[in-house]
C-alpha cells in the first residue's frame, strides 16, 4: 500500500474529514494555529498507531498498560508503527543529559571500561594489573644472571609488634623476611618496634634467571600473590619492582577495583561523587536570600522563613533575642557577631523557651541549632512538595566541591584516553567532539575493541551536527533544553537507531533555528525519510514546505472555523491554490516592511558582560521601538538577554541585586519604568488551570452567576462556581472533568468522568443558568463566541476582546492549560499585558513569540506588538523568523557560530545596515528576503 487513507476523522475540531497520505514520503501538515493539525497528525494518526500497538501485545502484558480509547474516527488504514517526536517530552530529570539521551554517553562508559588507562588519584600513579602468566614473562625477559627474590606483601605501613603473623609464616617453614627494608631471618626472637609503621614482606623464594627454571617461577609467583592478596615485590639485584593481579598503587598503598562501564556513571553508587549523589551541584541555604532586608528588625519580619508571629521557631528565637537583653526592634544590620552567630548558627548554651497560646502555655529548655541548620533540617526531612518549593527560595545551587561538578568519584575521573577523562570528553561541545573522536586512533588490540564503539560514538555525533546542535556540550542537563533542542536530540538519536518502515509524527522541528540550520534540518527529515520512513511535519516554516513531497492545508479558520482539509498536494500546487498558506507562499499576500523605521536615539549600554560564551561583551541596547535579537542557535542571544540585560534593569529599579552582576557597568536604564519577560512556560501546570482562570475572567464569570436569581434563591456564593472547591463541583473527579488512567510504561492516559460528562460540575450547579447558559457551557465557549456572549459586560468584554484580538479566538475559555503550546501561552501572557492599565514605560521582552505561528498569526502578533509600541512602551524580541525580523527598527545579531565560538556582535542597525554586513549570517538570508520585497 503506497498511502495512508483517514476516513470520517473527528478528533477535536475535525469535520469528519477523509485524508490521504503518501507513504514514504516527507508530508508537511501545515493552516493557521488551531486549525486542526495536530489533531489530525498527534490526536489521531499517532494515537491510533501507539493503541494499535498495545492491542498487538498479549493480554499479560495489557493488563499493567490498561485499555486505550481509539480515536474519534472512522478508519485508518496504511497506518505503520508509529513515533511521535513533540517538544513537550523534555526530561525534568537532572540526572539526565544530552550524552545519556543520545546514548552517547553509554558508549563513552564502554570506551573507557575497555582501553581506558587508570591513574592512581592519591599519587597520579598508572595502574596496571598483570596476571601471574604476564608477570611471570616479564621477569624470565631480564638478562641472563639477574637475581630474583620473591617477596609476598604481608604488613603496610602498620604500627604494633604482629607477634602472632611472625609465628604463623614461620610455622609455615618460611625462612627469611624482608622488615623495613632490611633482609632479615626469620625466627622466634625477630621483633617489631612496637609504636613504629613497620613494613614486613616473607620471601617465598630466591631464584638466578637462567634456563629451566619456568616452572619454579610460575609455582613461586603464583604462591607469592596468594599470600599477598594478589600484590607481590621482586628484588631485580638491588631494586625493587612491584607486580599486582590488582589495579594497585605502590605509592599511595591503594587498590582500585577493575574498569567496567558501571564505574563512568554518574547514577550508579560505584562512580557517582559520594558528596553530591552524582549530581554535580548541592543545594545550600543563604542568608541574603532568607533576610528581607538587613536594615529591617526581628520585629518587622526580616527573617522570612520563620513566618508568622505565632509560629513556633519565631517564638523560639524571639525567647532567644530577650534572654540575651536584645531590643526586638533593633535592625539587623546592628546586631553583634556574637548574636548573629547564636541565631544564625547555633549554641551549645541551653535557653528556656515560654509558649503561650489562649488556652494554655508551657515551658521547656534546649540548646538551640540555629536557623541555617534548622532550614536544612526541615528541607531534607519534609515530604510536602510545597514546603520544599518554599524554602528552594532561599537556597542557592553550588558546584559540588569535592567533584568540581564532574559528578563521578576520584577514581573515574582519573581514567583517561590519552590525556582525557570521560567527563574532559563530556564538556566539549558536540562539534568539539565530533572532531576530537575523528583524531582518537588506537593500536592493535586496542583498536580491534574500540573500533566499533567509536563508529557508534561517531555517526551519533554527526547526527547531532546535521540538526544543528553543534553549540551544546554532551553534559549539558536535560532539563535545561529547550522544546525544540530535546525534539532535535531525539530525531538525531531516531536516525541513528536506523529503524525502516515506521511513520515519524514531528510537531514543529525548526523551532529556534536559525535560517542557516534550518536547511540543515531539513536535510536530515529527507534523509530520515530516504530510509524508508513516512515522515509527518507539522509546520508553518515556509522552506520545510517547498522542500516536502506533499502538503496538507489545514482550515480555513482556527476552532469552529477551521478542521477542514482547504488544499492539499504537491507544494506547485498549493502555491496555486487560494488558500491563506498558499497565497502567502506565492506571495500574493505577505507581512509588509514598515515604510518607515523608527529612528531610535535612547539606549541602555551593557559594559564588559561576561557569562557563559559572552565575553566582555559591549552592546547598546535601543528603546523606544522594536528591537530584534538574532543569531545562530547558541551564539548567546539568551545569555545576553536573559542573564544581563533584564537581571540588570531589575537590580537598577529595586536597588537590589538579586544576583552576581555579569557586567561591569549598566547605564541608560532610567527611562524604564518596569521590565517584563512574556516568556512560553506554561500559564499553569495542572489540567484546572485554563485561559478564563489565568486572566482573572473567572472570578467575574462566577460573581455573574452568583448573582443570577435563582442562586440567590439558593443561598450560591461566587465559591459555588469554582471547580477547585468541594460543594459545586463534581467530586467523582474532583472538579477535573477528567480521570486520570495510569499507563505504567506509557504516558498517562486522560478518560471522560462519566458522572459529570466533563462538566466539571454536580447537576445542582449546572441548573443555574446565565442568559440560557450553565457554567459549563460558559467554559465551553470559545474566545470568539465569548466575545459576542459578553458583548453586554463591558470589563469582561474588554478583556476577552483583548484575547481575540491577538490570535487566540479559537481556544476555548476553560481549556486546560496543560494542553496549550508554548506560543498560545505567551499570546495568552500577551494580551494580559495589552489589558492593563499603562503603568510608565515598560520593556516588553519576548523569545520567539512566532512559535508555533502561521503567516497570518504572526501579522496578528505584530500588530499586537505594535500597539505596545504605540502605547509608549519597547518591544525587544528573540528571533530567527525573517518576517520579524524585517519588520524591526533595529536588529542586533550575535555569531558568528554558537556556543565557543560564539558571542561577538556581528552586526547591528536596521535591517537594511545588517543586510548589507558580509561577516553576518543573519544578514545574508536577511538580503535575499529584502530583495524579495522590493
């Protein structure tokens, strides 16, 4: 079968759409946001494949995943085991990394295991073990004559008389010894001094090299290491050489256990750092960040944590500050060392302690430990989430001292390939590495063994390179990625698992990427797709859908308007059709340059910013326009901005800094009154939290209700309307609308309460009725149908309006947070911002607001941006999409790569200046799209 045929699919909002899809080939799913295209490519292709998949497996093994619910469609046929690649599956565990995700690492622990040179790390020592056959062979090579003596270890550096050994090896009928150096006979009258590290090793026997005596040897050599526990000495003539069955250092009186992969990981208790868990970092309490404020008293609530007045530990260090004769309204910044230790640290002097309450009152009398150990105390011993939560507030993550952040032990560590460690290896960057392993060579067994490891080392660092991650280092956390970064790493690690045959679903791949990667992506789907894989883009990136073999156009609309397959066909034959995609791609509609550029003359100058791949960096940051951050993936746009620039206008507007400053010096800043990141995170983290609850609509929804007669005949309050709280709300499913089905080794599975429907709430609530409708219809309106229900109510009209008014029209107004893409997010934080009152001159700081984007929708958003502008505020965004970027009044672009070779300005002024600036990559696609326009 040469396609994928979907019949009657009703997924969300689809309406019942039949699609065909060529096998084997690179399909780009692409319409305006919320069209539909992910229903259609996640919601039903995928989901389908992965329940067909578990109804494939035996009963046995479906009894622990659970059932799944087929799709809202008729049939799909064609379909191939199917792989979802999205951008929301980023580890949040800090163990992993992009080493141990693209398994990289794992070959690395091999390597190392396997031709890995171990050094002593007391002595610096190289350790070698040797079997009796090799060691044997090496001491028959000496020259013909030499005398041998085979001495067997038996006391290190040990104080005491050891009559009892010294009796037992002469029961044995050894004769000589060997004490502190000295040959010696042994006998009944030999003693050790008793209070000195006496060193004792018996002679097992004394031999010429000559010919013939192999077989004695082998006997006496293998008798030595028995009664040295596998370390023996030979005296060569006069000197001393020393043989072990063990990695053992003569120097330091060491052993070290074998090399073996389990050593090189950081999450196994036989390499991991002993002082961080292999971790690389502890987390430690600081007081500046527990101490509101030092000119602040006890009284006035300095010390944060301890709370409220009545709380116990506030009680106990108040009983403290008066025994010791401390005025209770002293600022602290007046307090003496002596009581700043006491509180602070504690002290072995035991204070009474007096406790009232209304009721009753009671006295006791203890040392105190201070609030430094008390703080670490409640953080390791509390099982609540949110007091943990709380009190990480005040803690500051260090480097782990004793590994320096390697996170493996001293004897890891000290294993090296050459002169690198396994963790010198997992700092490189990944383009350092891919030329580091192409230079490793090996020599005769050794390349036999490594060969293979390294070509699996090799072909997954290459991957990686294709993708356009050449700037992150293999030990880079995982849950610092970005969704696009962790997407990439799991095509590359797709690709290198060389599977055939298989449908790929990948939700936006291009995502951060600069327009010089991006053709590098593109690349790797067609090769992915070479191997004989169906391969499923959803995308608005015009490049991956001239270069695909097929296109489905998703719409016309968003929500209610959209869920129709408007074109489909080769990308000839969308340019031809009069769809919203195909007329921006023949571009007969397109985002228009400004005619004119702001001329901006106010800047605020950044001196000598030095962080990450920034070093003394200088940079003048205009304000009073809109302002475009460029660069290649990792060139340090995020750096700049994220870790200098708002961090330093936040400490010059609280006089407080809430950080060590990355920069020498920040000026220009007194123009600004308030900065503000509209960052992607998600607006909420559980399924309860939704766009009306986010922007306060809800509380007026519910005061609506409330105040509808029959609530009040009813005695309903507004708390009646909320689905957090017992009363109103369903309590099958606590008010979710949803029950949780956990899947054990899949990902959860989310089935509808069957006593509410998804409702959310009992029907004792749902009898109340606004202007025909329940709370649950209200929820289940879109932001445009809302806009027209509440065209009566001024404030939540405005607000709502707001909303439809940057793209957000389609989305529903209870719509659960989880389920909403970084870009609605931040469209969603947006246009809270474009509701509130003005409050002076903001700055507006935004990080690739396009994402997820149609041409359309990003019309929409700069118009948005636009209105910020006019409002008398400064726009500064973070991007790689060239109609962004053509539209600024100035770009400033960092390159000329990423990572280390990064960090420079490459160019900045208005888009016509960098056009026109040849070092600059951003400039170079930024000419072709100029060009274009005129």
């Amino acid at each position: 079968m040469d396609k994928i045929e979907i019949f009657g699919a009703k997924v969300h909002n689809l309406k019942n759409i039949d699609v065909e899809i060529p096998r084997n080939a690179l399909t780009v799913i692409t319409g305006p946001s919320g069209s539909g295209k992910s229903s259609l490519a996640f919601d039903t292709l995928y989901a389908e494949g992965q329940r067909r998949y578990i109804e494939s497996l035996s009963s046995y093994a479906r009894q622990f995943l659970g059932q799944m619910e087929p799709p809202e469609v008729e049939s799909i046929t064609g379909l191939s085991p199917a792989i979802a690649i999205d951008q929301k599956s980023t580890s949040k565990n800090p163990r992993s990394t992009v080493g141990t995700i693209t398994e990289i690492y794992d070959y690395l622990r091999v390597l190392y295991a396997r031709v890995g040179t171990p050094y002593c790390p007391d002595s610096g020592e190289k350790l070698q073990a040797q079997s009796a056959e090799q060691i044997v062979r090496s001491l028959l090579s000496k020259p013909e004559k030499t005398k041998l003596q085979l001495l067997a270890p038996i006391i290190q550096g040990q104080k005491g008389e050891h009559r009892d050994l010294i009796q037992k090896y002469l029961s044995l009928g050894f004769s000589r010894v060997r004490v502190n150096g000295e040959l010696k006979t042994l006998e009944d009258s030999l003693s050790l001094e008793k209070n000195k590290k006496n060193n004792l090793e018996v002679v097992i026997d004394r031999l010429v090299v000559k010919e013939g005596i192999k077989a004695r040897l082998t006997d006496s050599v293998e008798q030595t290491l028995k009664l040295g526990d596998g370390n023996m000495l030979v005296l060569v003539d006069d000197r001393l050489e020393f043989y072990s069955e063990h990695l053992y250092s003569h120097k330091s009186g060491k052993s070290y256990p074998q090399l073996e992969p389990r050593l090189f990981s950081f999450n196994s208790p036989l390499g991991a750092c002993e002082a961080c868990n292999g971790l690389g970092e502890s987390k430690v309490f600081v007081r500046s960040k527990y101490i509101l404020d030092e000119s602040l008293s006890f009284a006035d609530g300095a010390i944060l944590p301890l709370g409220k007045k009545g709380s116990f530990y506030y009680q106990m260090v108040k009983c403290i500050l008066e025994a010791e004769k401390i005025d209770l309204h002293q600022p602290l910044n007046k307090w003496s060392k002596k009581i700043r230790k006491i509180i602070f640290e504690g002290s072995d002097k035991e204070y009474t302690y007096k406790f009232r309450s209304d009721n009753s009152s009671y006295t006791f009398t203890k040392a105190f430990v201070g609030l430094d150990a008390w703080l670490e105390k409640k953080y390791i011993e509390s099982s609540s989430e949110k007091v943990r939560s709380d009190l990480e507030k005040y803690m500051h993550i260090q480097v782990c001292p004793k590994c320096e952040g390697q996170r493996l032990n001293a004897y890891a560590r000290n294993v090296k390939i050459g002169e690198h460690g396994i963790m010198d290896v997992s700092k490189l960057s990944i383009e350092e590495a891919f030329l580091f392993f192409q230079k490793v060579s090996f020599k005769g067994n050794q390349k036999i063994i490594a060969d293979k490891l390294l070509k699996e080392i090799h072909s997954r660092l290459k991957f990686l390179v294709d993708v356009g991650l050449t700037y992150l280092t293999l030990n880079r956390a995982a849950n610092t990625l970005s969704g696009g970064e962790s997407q990439r790493i799991r095509l590359a690690t797709q690709i290198g698992s060389a599977l055939s045959g298989v449908l790929y679903v990948l939700d936006e791949p291009s995502i951060g990427l600069h327009q010089r990667d991006n053709d590098k992506l593109i690349k790797t789907l067609i090769y992915l797709k070479s191997m004989g894989n169906t391969v499923i883009v959803v995308e608005h990136d015009e490049d991956t859908m001239l270069a695909s073999d097929y296109i489905l156009d998703i719409g016309p609309g968003a929500g209610i308007h959209g869920g129709e397959v408007v074109a489909k066909g080769t990308p000839k034959q969308i340019k031809a059709a009069n769809t919203l995609t195909g007329r921006y791609l023949a571009r007969k509609e397109k985002i228009e340059i400004p005619t004119e550029r702001r001329k901006l003359n106010d800047f605020i100058k950044l001196k000598k910013v030095t962080k990450n791949n920034l070093i003394d960096l200088d940079v003048e940051i205009p304000i009073g326009g809109f302002v475009c951050v460029t660069g290649v993936s990792g060139s340090g746009k995020s750096t700049l901005i994220h870790k200098a620039l708002v961090p330093g206008i936040k400490n010059y507007l609280t006089k407080k800094f809430e950080s060590q400053a990355c920069y020498k010096s920040i000026s220009g800043v007194s123009k600004i009154d308030q900065v503000i990141e509209i960052d992607q995170s998600p607006i909420g983290r559980t399924p309860k939290s939704n766009p009306a609850t986010y922007t306060k609509l809800f509380d007026q929804i519910r005061t609506l209700f409330a105040n509808t007669n029959e609530a009040k005949i009813r005695g309903y309050k507004a708390g009646r309307f909320s689905f957090n709280v017992k009363g109103g709300r369903c309590e099958s499913c606590e008010g979710n609308g949803q029950i949780k089905v956990e899947m054990n080794f899949l990902p959860d599975v989310y089935i509808t309460c069957s006593d509410c429907q998804g409702k959310r709430y009992n029907q004792e609530t749902l009898n109340i009725t606004y202007r025909g409708k329940n709370i649950a219809d209200v929820l289940n309106l879109s932001i445009e149908e809302a806009v027209e229900f509440f065209q009566h109510h001024k404030k939540i009209h405005r607000a709502l309006a707001t909303l439809d008014s940057v793209g957000l029209g389609y989305i529903k107004l209870g719509q659960s947070s989880t389920t909403l893409s970084g870009g609605e997010a931040q469209r969603l934080k947006l246009s809270r911002e474009l509701s509130k009152a003005t409050r002076g001159h903001c700055l507006y700081v935004l990080d690739e607001p396009t994402t997820g984007l149609h041409f359309q929708d990003i019309k929409v958003l700069l118009n948005a941006l636009e209105r910020l502008i006019e409002l008398g505020h400064s726009v500064l965004v973070i991007e790689h999409n060239m109609d962004v970027i053509k539209t600024s009044d100035y770009i400033i672009d960092l390159g000329p790569e990423g990572g280390v070779h990064g960090g420079k300005i490459m160019a900045c002024g208005t888009p016509e200046v960098v056009s026109k600036t040849k070092e600059s990559l951003t400039g170079k696609y930024l000419k072709k799209v100029l060009k274009d326009e005129l």
